[in-house]
C-alpha cells in the first residue's frame, strides 16, 4: 500500500456535494459521484455522508459482496495518517458471522455458558463412549458371532449397553438440535432455493467498464451457435478475461456496421451481463431482408470484428422499484427481459416477484428456454414463467392460442399502490404542478384534461420541469395524458381532482369517479374553495368513507399540502396519504376538522384583508408594506402586495402615447393571459424596448434605447414587484439597445444596439460585456445612416449553440434579413471580421423582434413592414436553413401564422402551454396558438406595447 494516495481528512471534507462526492469507509477515500444515479438506498443516503467517514453507516446497512467490489472502481486514495497496521489491505472488509457479539441475555437466541458447557459435556462423554465400544469389539469380538459371548459378566455387558444407548441417544439429540437451530446459521447453511445467498462474487451493476457511451469500439467474435432456423447466439470477446462489460440492467447497446457504403445501426440487449467477464453474448433473430440481421450479421465468421457502443436507453433497473413484475414477451423479445429476470434472481437481497408470460409460434422457437426454467427452479420465490404457444404439438402441456387480456388478468398480479398510478383531472397550471409531483417521486401519473391544448401543456410542462421537483432517489414515473375519463383512472390508487372551481362541475366528478374509479381508489379534491362534504351529493356511503381534501399550494416553491375530512372520510386515510406526500417530497398538514379555507387561506385572507384596508386608510403604500414584510418575514423575496399581483405577464408601455413626455413616459407593466387589470411596477423609462425575466436570479432586465441620436440608452434589472432597480449596461457602453433575451442556461445577456450597429452579450451583473458582431462604426456618418447596418432583434439557441439577429433595413423597405453566428467566436477573429456570419432569409418587409422554440427548433419573428407579407408573424423550421448564396434573393419557404396586427413589435414563445405572445404598437397583447391558431386579444390599452416577458410563477 506504500504507492496509495494519501489524502488528508480535511481535503476529503471540501468534497461534499451532489456534484462532488467522497465518502471514507475502512480508511479508504472513495469518489461516488458517478454513482449517485445507481445506489440503491438513494441519493439522500450518500448526501448525509458526503465528506465524512461513513465506516459505521456502511456497515450498519449491511452490504453485500456485490456492493464491496463495485466499491473498488471508486477508490481514490487512503486517508493520511491511518496507522501502518491498518494499512495493509485497500479492499473492503467482507464480514464473516460473529456468533458471540451478543451478550447472553440479548435476546432469546443467546445461549448461557452454561448451556455451552453442557453441550461439550455431552460430546465429550459420547465421545468417549465410542471410543470404549470400539475398543471392546476390537479386543473379544472379532467377529460377528461377539453378541453370543460374556467376557466379564453381568455387569460388563450392562455398561457396554448402557454405553451404547447413551452414545446414540447423544448423537441424535445433537443431530436434532442442529437441524432445528437455524439462528447462527451462514447464508451458506440454507438449501439452494432459499434467499439470501451470497454466492455471488462479480459485480452486475457495476457500470464503469469496457464500453464507451460516445464510442463504437471493435469486438472479435469468437463463437456462433444457431439456436433456431433464424436465430443466432453471438459471443465476443472483450480485451482480457477480466474485462467488465459496464452495462447496467435495463440498459442496451448499439451495433453499427458499414453496408454498400451506408453506415447501418441496430439496439440489442445482451443476455450476458457485469459478472460474464471478459465476454459480450446476445442472441439474435435474423431477417432475410434485414440491413444489420440478413445482409451483415448472419454472415459473419469467427474473428471478424464489430463496432459496438453503449451503454443506451433511459431505463435503469433498482432493486427495490417494484414489489412484483408482469412481463410479456414473444421470440427474440426475451432477450431485454432475460437481462432483467437474470439480475433479479442473481441478487442476494431482491425480492421482487417476476411472472412471464413467453408466447412463440412453435415450442423450438422458445429461446433460453432452459436457463429460464433453471432459474424458475432455483428461485421460485422470485420468477415464474408460463410458456404460450400457437402451433401445439400432441405433446405440449403449457399454454395455447395467444396472450391475450384474459391470460394476463389471469397470470399477472393485481396492481398495489406502489405500482398503480395517480390521475389528476384537469391539466391546467395547478394540475400539472401536482403531477410533477408524483412524477418526480418516481409514481407514474395519468392526467385527464378534455382539452387537447392542456393535455400537451401537462405533459410538456413535466417533462421540462420534473428535475426541478423533488427528488427522492427514485427515477421519475411516466406521464401520460388522456381525454377520457374511465381510460385516465384506470388502476390507479389515487385521482386528485383540480377541475375549474365550479361545485356542480365537482359534484358530478365524483359521481364520475364513483362509476369509473377502482373501488379501494382515494379520491381526493384539490378545491380550495368548497369543502369536500359539499361535493357528496350524488355518491354512495361507502365512497364517502375514502374522499378528502387535498389543498396543494403552488409546488415546487411552496409544498404545503393541507388534508381535510369530508365528514365521513375514514380515519385510517390520513396517517397513510401524509407519508405518501412526504416520500415525494411535500409538507402535509391535516386541519382537525372541516373548515372553509383550510388553514393557510383563512391566515393568508387575513393577511390580505389587512393589507388592503391599510392602504385603503392611507396608512402607508404597498412600496412600504412589502418592505416591511420582506424584513420581517420573507428573507428577501416578495412582499404580499406582490404576492397578490406579480405573476404572469411583463410588459414594456414605450410611453409613445403619452402627450405631455412620449420620450421619459416608459414603464413596466404586469398582467396576466386572463386579461387581469395592468398594474404599473416601473415607470419613468426613456423608451424602453426589450425584455425578460430571470427566475432563478428573481429580476426583470429591459433596455432603455434613450434618444436615438444620442449614446445614451441602458440596460437595466429589477426585482419581481419592480423594487430595487439597478443598472447592469450603463449609458454610453451602448447606444440604442433594442431586444434583450436571456440564455437562462449560461446566464447571460444578449441584446442587440441599433444605431450603435452592433449584437452584444454580457453576465447578468453587467461584467464581461463583449461586442460579438460589428456591422459599421456608428461614428462614421455613413455607416452610422445606413440603417440596413441596424442590429434589432435577437434570439440564442444553445442547442444548435448559434446566435440571432435581424437587421430590419429602411422603414417598410422590404430589405430585412436575419442572420445567425456561432455562441463561440472563431479562435482569431473579432465582432467586425468573424467569418462565420450567415444570412438566411433576406428581402422581408421589415423583421424586428425574434424568439426560438426550443422544443421544436423553430424561429419565429415579427415583421412591422407593409401588407400583406408585413404586420405579421412568421415562422421557419431552424432545420435546412443554411447560408444564402452571395447576391442571391431566393428565401427559403416560411409559414406566415398571423397578419393585421398594428406595428407589431415584442414577442414570446410560452412552451410549457404552447402559445405565442406578440405586442404592437397599437397598444394590443395577442395570444396565438403555437400554429398561429386560436387568437386571442388579451389586451387592448391606450398605449403603444414593445417588449413582452413570460414568467410562471
């Protein structure tokens, strides 16, 4: 051990978070970082330890040979210090059974010396006893005729009888007490069907090994058995007879090969795994038309190489995820499953209960038909397997036909509540927080919502945010969406209903559910307006024992969820849902009885009513109230002014139709897509132009252009309610900054400054403001009047890692372009001479404003230039666009989704729900569907709209 890294302790403590993190157990230094995902007991169990010793912890748990060794691809070193005799071996220890730890009056187990004694007593004396009678045949009966003769009498035939009971007596007494005392049995002591047993020694989770994720490597193939008239077992061998694969279950690998100068790719699941060492196997069906199958696998030879790459697919096998598993397979589909049973029956400590049903056409045609029947045998306790097949011989005597509904009602188990699902009704805002909820705990959730557009909002909203939810070590459950009821609660063990607050909607929903919902199901309202008594109407004395309130705030930032009874909800509910919204992550509070408003309402209308009748008093403002609050209460954040009014929409008023001062009338304005009254956060700005929202620094940012012909415009930030304003681009670094976006994932500014003739980036503070295109120099008079130079708007998609912009030409001069540039800049070049500028579209009427949807790569843009092509929105898919050719007039083909709009200026893509948010000077705030359907006028004021922000609070 002289050559081991010796690392201090203080240097292990700096490496204590999820991104970064050692563990010390026996002495030794282990980095677990990669292994987050993989532990089994979660990512908080390796959190509370990160940085510490966790010799105690390790041992107490009890982990297996399996664990041990995977342990030894994270050794790093050995703490400094530790005494030389401790030092000789880096392994962890493997414990061996202590029978003597206990004291003897530990439990009922533990033996007393005297017992001990007692027992070595008895051995000794038929030890003895043996040893006479032994020595007595040797001696006067040589043979078999001694029983008919005395050699001593009475007396000495007495004893040698006497002897001889007390010996076999003895030995069965011992016999027996060791076949009945199973206590200080080894996992080695128990019949091969019984579990645990530790025999195993490789590794078969263990993840770190011989293949690369981003990498084809070649594999020789050194044997090929034909398993059927079309299927194949291939094994190839991995670079030594120690080499791990690094597979882990549920996961597959790719493999590529090069066909009439076409690069081919199929995904296979091997059916060896971590502990096959120095071996890759899969079995193979064979297509005569297949381009992998027919034309290149079926035809290899022993030695013939193939590219192979992985490890692929999202899912990832933990023990414990399920209690019991149904799997359904046909022919060469066993293979994934196979990898699963193997893993499952494999491991000491899973308990998970495995039913396939395996259909084929014939009984040849039964794959691994005999490893599945050895392990049905030897672990009967976790697999059992039902055969099916189509085409019967007279002799076959497992099932016929096909796997049908029937046969898997029949064979599978019945769903518990660990995996059943949990259906929300109703997508909107509130219900699909719930459903990242659940889904974020690793339960899979169904929402039904009768519109399409919520449906596709829901799940596009969890997929996006479930990684911000809490999460308890367990992967994220599957969200689905349906229109009909009955489909959507199917099965599950829960439906939370957080329809529109409407008590005839919510009554005839648990009528509904009565009808539609299993029998055991816990039905749940969502309703913080109407207690759950008040929605029994139409359902029966039994269903009215298992509804409830379940009030949940605004997850993830606020988790309190508030139960409350019905009146008649059974007791037992309670204790059972407030460990189940624990385990996912949320504060569960239960109101003691029924009570309108539930418990944080009634607190937070006080609050409010307060609030309001202070200021309606003239006591003080809401700039003070808030203040005041966020001081005393909030650590910071909004105060309750705010909390009522600042969510949803941020709009720049330029202040245009302000007749006493156009230029210094700008302001910030909040409203919401329901058309809720604007309120006024900032006022006062010198023709502010471009907008948006950072939540995760909790400010607004927007752009002063100042007086056009004056280098005067800014870039400033403030806080959600419009409080602590703060310049981030002071006057004069910038001209007239027009469109501002954010690049949420590196934190970053950009803008774009028209006569200032330039696209410019900065930190979010303001700190590295860098020039990243250049088109003239505004103080050179020509440059500075050629407005087809003007940068305007912009967009960043760090998916394709390029950067946007238009340059918006004369006024309705039909001479826009827009053009795009690499995140990077080219190594050597600068803003004015970068070589890596495209045009893409050119000639538009006048393009100004532009955003990009991430979820689709598309990029839409307003146009304020003349009809019909201009005072419109348009869009291009980002894929095929490339740079024009030089003097070239011929644009791709765009879509055009709105026109008649006035002077159209800002815009903003909501992805979550699918919609588009555009503003125009006339003072109007539109709402499109993602497609340019569905128009909707949310606002429509006296004063002229540039820039528009979207925050889901």
């Amino acid at each position: 051990m002289s050559e081991m890294k010796q690392i201090p302790m203080d240097e292990v403590l700096k490496h204590n978070n999820k991104a970064d993190l050692w563990v010390v157990i026996h002495h030794n230094v282990y980095d677990v970082s990669n292994y987050l995902e993989d532990h089994p007991g979660g990512l908080d169990a390796l959190l509370e330890v990160a940085g510490q010793d966790s010799t105690a912890t390790f041992e107490d748990v009890g982990h297996s040979v399996d664990a041990r060794e995977t342990m030894e691809g994270f050794l790093v070193g050995r703490v400094e210090g530790t005494p030389d005799e401790e030092d000789e071996d880096p392994s962890l220890p493997i414990p061996k059974p202590d029978f003597q730890k206990k004291p003897a009056d530990s439990d009922f187990n533990s033996e007393s010396k005297l017992i001990t004694m007692s027992r070595a007593s008895v051995k000794v004396a038929m030890a003895a006893g043996v040893t006479f009678l032994c020595y007595e045949l040797s001696a006067h009966a040589p043979v078999f005729g001694w029983l008919h003769h005395q050699h001593g009498g009475f007396w000495k035939g007495f004893l040698l009888s006497s002897v001889t009971t007390m010996s076999i007596g003895a030995g069965a007494g011992l016999w027996l007490e060791n076949a009945l005392s199973r206590n200080n049995r080894t996992p080695y002591s128990y019949p091969a069907h019984f579990k645990p047993s530790i025999s195993i020694a490789k590794p078969i989770t263990k993840v770190r090994g011989y293949l690369k994720q981003e990498e084809y490597q070649k594999l020789p193939l050194v044997r090929k058995d034909k398993l059927s008239s079309n299927t194949y077992r291939f094994v190839f061998k991995l670079p030594t007879a120690n080499t791990i694969l690094g597979l882990p279950i549920g996961q597959h690998i790719s493999i590529r090969a090069h066909i009439d100068g076409k690069t081919v790719s199929r995904s296979y699941t091997p059916v060896s795994n971590n502990s096959d060492l120095g071996e890759l196997r899969l079995v193979i069906k064979m297509y005569s038309d297949g381009e992998l199958t027919g034309r290149y696998l079926q035809n290899l030879n022993t030695g013939d190489e193939v590219e192979v790459r992985g490890p692929k697919g999202a899912m990832r096998y933990r023990k414990g995820m399920v209690k019991e598993l149904g799997m359904i397979a046909g022919g060469t589909g066993i293979t994934p499953m196979y990898q699963l049973i193997r893993a499952i029956c494999e491991e000491p400590t899973d308990t998970t209960r495995i039913t396939l049903l395996y259909g084929n056409n014939t009984e040849p045609d039964i794959l691994l038909r005999e490893q599945l029947d050895n392990f049905a045998a030897k672990y009967p306790e976790n697999f059992n397997v039902d055969y099916v097949i189509s085409k019967p011989s007279k002799d076959w005597t497992h099932g016929t036909g096909y796997v049908t509904k029937d046969l898997v009602e029949k064979k599978f188990p019945r769903p518990s509540a660990d995996s059943r699902p949990v259906a929300i009704l109703g997508g909107g805002v509130l219900g699909r927080r719930i459903a990242c909820t659940w889904a974020a705990g690793g339960w899979d959730v169904r929402i039904r919502d009768p519109s399409s557009e919520q449906r596709n909002g829901a799940l596009h909203y969890i997929e996006n945010n479930v990684a911000s939810y809490p999460f308890n070590g367990s992967a994220p459950g599957k969200a689905l969406a349906f229109e009909d009821l009955a489909e959507a609660v199917k099965d599950a063990w829960t439906v939370i209903e957080a329809v529109p607050e409407k008590l005839p909607l919510k009554i005839d929903t648990f009528a509904a559910l009565e009808k539609f919902a299993p029998k055991d199901a816990i039905l749940a309202s969502n309703s913080s307006s109407y207690k759950s008594s008040e929605m029994l109407e139409k359902v029966g004395k039994d269903t009215r024992q298992r509804i409830l309130n379940t009030h949940y705030m605004m997850p993830p930032d606020n988790r309190i969820v508030e139960l409350m009874t019905d009146g008649e909800t059974d007791e037992d509910i309670f204790p059972f849902y407030v460990e189940r919204l624990k385990e996912v992550g949320m504060s569960p509070i239960v109101a003691r009885k029924e009570s309108t408003g539930f418990v944080f309402n009634r607190v937070w209308a006080a609050i409010k009513r307060e609030c309001l009748t202070i200021l309606a008093e003239g006591v003080s403002v809401p700039e003070e109230l808030d203040r005041v609050w966020v001081e005393m209460f909030s650590n910071g954040k909004v105060g309750p002014c705010a909390m009522m009014d600042a969510v949803g929409l941020y709009m720049l008023d330029i202040g245009l139709n302000t007749i006493s001062d156009p230029i210094h009338s700008g302001r910030i304005v909040i409203g919401s897509p329901d058309g809720q009254e604007l309120r006024t956060i900032v006022s006062g700005q010198i023709l502010p132009d471009g907008l948006d929202i950072s939540l995760k620094t909790g400010r607004i940012y927007w752009t002063n252009m100042g007086i056009p012909t004056s280098n005067d415009g800014l870039v400033q930030s403030c806080k959600l309610d419009g409080s602590d304003i703060q310049t981030v681009i002071s006057a004069g670094a910038v001209h007239t900054p027009k469109q501002l976006v954010i690049d949420q994932e590196n934190e970053k500014l950009y803008f774009c400054d028209r006569e200032g003739l330039r696209v410019m980036r900065s930190n979010l503070d303001g700190s590295n403001h860098e020039t990243l295109v250049q088109t003239g120099d505004w103080q050179n008079k020509a440059d500075a009047a050629n407005q087809m130079n003007w940068c305007v708007g912009i967009s960043v998609n760090t998916t394709d890692g390029k950067f946007y912009w238009t340059q918006k030409g004369l006024s309705k001069g039909g001479k826009g372009r827009i053009f795009r540039a690499n995140i990077k800049m080219p190594e050597g070049e600068t803003a004015s001479n970068r070589s890596d500028i495209e045009l893409l579209l050119s000639g538009l009427p006048e393009p100004i404003d532009l955003e990009i949807s991430k979820d689709t790569q598309t990029l839409f843009w307003t146009d304020r230039g003349d009809p019909p092509m201009g005072n419109s929105l348009n869009s291009i898919k980002l894929s095929g666009l490339k740079d024009l050719e030089p003097g070239s007039r011929k644009n791709p083909n765009y879509d055009i989704l709105a026109r008649q709009l006035h002077e159209a200026i800002g815009l903003k893509i909501d992805d979550v729900n699918k919609h588009i948010y555009l503003t125009d000077l006339g003072g109007t705030v539109y709402r499109y569907g993602i497609d340019g359907k569905d128009k909707k006028k949310v606002y429509d004021e006296e004063c002229a709209f540039s820039g528009i922000g979207l925050a889901h609070l």
